[in-house]
C-alpha cells in the first residue's frame, strides 16, 4: 500500500474544474449577504520556484508587473463592491496567500491592506491570516502586518538542515530561517505556525527530529507537516528524484508522534495545535468564500470557481497575462456546479479528515440521508480499524489519520477522478 496518492485539502481539485458560460458573480451574490464569509487574495510572486511546487505562482517579475497586478486586483475588487453592495456583505476572515505575500515591497504591502478595506467591509474581531517565507520576512514588513491586524502568520521553515534545504530547491538558508524566526516573535501575533516538509531522500528520522527539536525553541502555535510529494510539471520531477512511500511513512510516524508527546494535539494528518483540550465539532465544506488575485479560488455554494489550473511556468505566465487583461472579473470563466452527491462528498472528506471527525445526525440533517448508506465505505474502514465510532461520531483512528492520502481519494466520484485524469492527459 502506497499511503501517499494524494492530499485533499479541498474537494473537488481544481484539474476538475472546466471552462463555464453564461455565469455571473451577480448570480450567486446573495450567497454572500450578511455576515460570516471569507475572503481570500492570492499573492503569486516568489523569488523562485521550489522544486516540489505545483501551486500557482510565478517568479523573476519585476516591481513594475507587481504593479500591474495590484491594478488588475483593484479592478477586480471595485467590480465585485458594486456587484455585493446590496447584499450587505461581511467578511469574518482575510487570508492572504501565495506565492509568497511578502514579496511585495513595503508600499505594495501598505497598498494592498488600504485597497482590501476600502472596498470590503470586514468584522470587527475579523481573522486576518499571511503566509510568508524567511527571505522575505523582515522587521518592517511585520511591523506593517501588525499594524494591519494579523492574528496568524505561516512561515514556510521545511527543514533546519542547509542540505536538506538545498535538496527541496529552497532559496532560504537556515541562517535566514533562525533570523525571520527571531523576528516574528518579536511581534507577539496570536498564532504563529511553521511548516516542515519530510520525505525528501536526503532526509532520515533523525534529521527530522533535529529539525522539529529546533522549531519548539521558537515556541511555535501550530507545526504543520507536509509529506514530500513530486508531482507532474514540477522540479523534482524533472530531476527524476523519486520518493520512497516507506522511509516517508516511517518519517511521518516518528514525527507526529514527536509533536504529539511535545504536548502538541493533531487535528489532522498534518495538522498539531499546541493545545491540550480537544478540537470541538464546526462544520466546513458550506462556508462562502471570495476569492481575489490570479489563482485565487471562490466557493459559493454549489459553485467553485478560479482562474485555471497551471503548474509550468509557461502555463502560469500565460494564466497571469490574462488575468492582467481581465476587463470584467464578474464573469465567471472556469470552475465547477456541484451536484448533490458531489456536495455529500465534500462534506464527507472535508470532516473526517480533520478531528474530531463527522457527525453522523448532522449530515442525516443537511441531506436527509443516512451517512453509512451513502458511503459504505466507511463501515468496510470501521472494520479494517481506520475508523472509530463514538455515539454519532465518525473519527479516524490514529492509524487512519496517518492514511489519509490513501483513504480520502478513494471518497473522489468517478466522475470527477475522470476529469482529473483527462486534465493530467492534456497537460502531461
């Protein structure tokens, strides 16, 4: 058994999503009345690419492109305040992502908060969470991000080793990760989290360890840990580096149970809080979310939508130029209406791969159907010891948790891993 066939942060992927007509942001715009929502921007500049990215971004613009990107997000957010002004909306949580946000120079950063606050309205007690990376991260950009309200900020560490570093085509040292470290501590924001890749062949248990030892002297919130995957189209891939499904597991094993003694609670495969009570239920899979920026994805309902999907640089170049040459943002080009049973589906896999896992008596309530009837996967993974029930609670087991890109794909319809397989055909 391969543990490591994909990892589904959201459902259905993006290589699903096809071109669409006839659709308007005005369509579904009452989907975003009142308050609760989310608002996303995706920032796609990096110095490089990292050799295992297959994310949108692009690298080598100059500041004069970044410029004209902040224009094109300008128009974008002009037309979609005239498109929501009736509806009253309210965003609760701002995430900026990428890419890497901090590649924007000090006045580009100042300019991008004062453009998002001036055509959006935002809670008081508002989420405002920005993904960064050590090169970029520096005294007077964080002092802007505190300025601006940041309660999360997400650095991306992946190692402490210079050559495992070296080996994931990262362009930081670990020099540079110590100091950014040093530096956002300084701030006192409210949650810190590090991410930490393993898997990469250069990488052992003990080298992990040593890594995840260092990370704990910065007193860090929430510790991700990501499983080296080298998909189509990205660097690794073209260097022909090849990871061993074992030694990873194996690397993943040693690491989640480090963090948990460290008294760090899992919420999901890789996911640890540095909290000690358990994570209480929500529910995911309906909340309404805009997207801004190039990449940047929206969930409204039974519609997702996003620019497309691209990996090359030559394919996200292209994607970035035209969105410079959006004139109306409004339309929706590209993205996904969900059926019934795509939508049981995303419910299904955006809960029980995160703790404390699905309740059965409020799927029954949001689509009148009994969860072990329309899945019965489940009970075959109940017996198999991936799943543990607890009253109306289905949760993965320790063991499942560690499974979850093996388990979760298989929860993908046919209908959708057709058109993710034609997608990966055509841009092989």
């Amino acid at each position: 058994m391969n543990p490591y066939i994909q990892y589904m942060y959201s459902y259905p992927h993006k290589t699903a999503y096809r071109p669409l007509t006839g659709i308007s942001l005005g369509d579904y715009a009452s989907l975003l009345s009142g308050s609760g929502h989310g608002l996303y921007l995706h920032i796609p500049f990096c110095q490089a690419k990292c050799g295992y990215c297959n994310l949108f971004s692009v690298a080598g613009q100059d500041m004069d492109r970044v410029d004209r990107y902040l224009d094109a997000v300008e128009r974008q957010c002009r037309q979609y305040q005239e498109v929501l002004a009736p509806n009253k909306s309210e965003f609760s949580e701002l995430v900026i992502g990428g890419g890497t946000p901090l590649c924007l120079t000090e006045k580009q950063l100042d300019r991008m908060f004062t453009m998002l606050h001036h055509y959006f309205r935002f809670a008081a007690n508002k989420e405002l969470i920005v993904e960064t990376a050590p090169n970029q991260t520096s005294k007077e950009k964080l002092r802007i991000l505190k300025q601006a309200g940041t309660t999360r900020i997400s650095i991306g560490i992946q190692s402490f080793s210079d050559k495992e570093l070296k080996a994931f085509r990262r362009q930081h040292n670990v020099q540079a990760a110590r100091k950014a470290l040093e530096l956002i501590n300084m701030f006192n924001f409210g949650c810190v989290n590090m991410d930490f890749i393993y898997g990469n062949p250069l990488q052992n248990e003990e080298s992990l360890m040593i890594s995840l030892k260092e990370a704990l002297c910065y007193e860090p919130d929430e510790i991700f840990l990501y499983p080296l995957y080298v998909r189509r189209g990205v660097g690794l891939e073209r260097e022909g580096v090849v990871c061993n499904p074992k030694r990873v597991y194996a690397q993943y094993q040693a690491g989640s149970r480090f963090l948990r003694e460290a008294g760090f609670r899992q919420d999901s495969m890789r996911r640890f809080v540095k909290q000690k009570q358990k994570r209480a239920f929500s529910e995911c899979g309906f909340g309404t979310s805009l997207g801004l920026g190039c990449g940047g994805r929206s969930y409204l309902g039974k519609l997702h939508f996003c620019t497309s999907y691209a990996v090359s640089a030559k394919a996200c170049a292209a994607q970035l130029e035209a969105f410079l040459q959006t004139a109306d943002f409004t339309q929706i080009t590209n993205g996904i209406i969900l059926t019934e049973e795509e939508l049981k589906r995303r419910y299904i896999i955006r809960h029980l791969l995160i703790y404390p896992g699905v309740d059965c008596e409020q799927y029954q309530a949001h689509f009148g159907s009994l969860v072990m009837t329309d899945f019965p996967i489940l009970e075959k993974w109940v017996t198999q010891g991936y799943i543990a029930k607890a009253g109306q609670m289905l949760a993965l087991t320790p063991q499942g948790l560690g499974l979850s890109d093996f388990l979760g794909p298989q929860l993908i319809s046919p209908e959708i891993a057709e058109l993710m397989e034609k997608w990966e055909e055509a841009n092989g």
